[in-house]
C-alpha cells in the first residue's frame, strides 16, 4: 500500500476529486443535496467544529459501516486538512462509490474561511 501511495512521486491515476471550501459552500447554499461525510474522531467532530448537516464516520469504521452510505448520492469526504478524507475518498472509490469528492484543506480551510460550524 505504501509503495503505491508513493511510488514515483505522485498520485496514482484513480486519484479522487477534490473539492475547495468555496465551491462546496456555494453548493451547499444552493441547496444541492451532498453528502457530507466527516472522517475525523468524535472528538474532532464535537469540539473542533464541523460543516452543518454533516455526518460522523470516523476512518476507522469507514471500512465496516460503508454499506450505511448510499451510492446514488455525491459524498464529500471531510477531515481536518484533507489527508485522511483523501484516503476515505479512495476506499470508498474501491468498494464502487463513483461520485466522492474530497474537501481540500479539509475544516482547517473551512474554518480559515470564516465559514460557520457547528460546535457541541
């Protein structure tokens, strides 16, 4: 796993798609029915702040409770600045999801922005 996330130097071709915090908001306020999934630790997701509506599926768990997440719909991955989302974006690509997306900069961007969050 290792030797393909860095062999040569860059991303494989089956790299997922990215998203920045403006674009996803944008879209978010058009109301664009997303799927807003949030792969950072509970605690994370509590304390730190989270986009509204999004929902809490830890990496962690993300391989065992991928049949909770529908296929049909787009799914954007967040975490704290992108890396772990990337990750959860190529494991869901892998078990056939087609339309995920990973937010880059991931909350730190989000926040850095000075859009709003959810806390508590």
């Amino acid at each position: 796993m290792l030797r393909n996330l860095f062999q040569g130097g860059s991303r494989s071709a089956t790299a997922p798609a990215t998203i920045d915090v403006k674009t996803l908001k944008q879209r978010l306020d058009q109301g664009e029915n997303l799927l807003l999934v949030d792969v950072r630790s509970g605690e994370e997701y509590t304390y730190d702040g989270r986009i509204a509506g999004s929902r809490l599926l830890p990496l962690p768990m993300l391989a065992n409770r991928i049949e909770e997440l529908p296929k049909d719909q787009p799914i954007i991955c967040v975490c704290r600045s992108g890396n772990r989302s990337g990750v959860a974006c190529e494991q869901l690509s892998r078990k056939g999801f087609t339309n995920v997306t990973n937010l880059s900069g991931g909350m730190v961007a989000w926040a850095r922005a000075g859009f709003p969050m959810d806390r508590g």
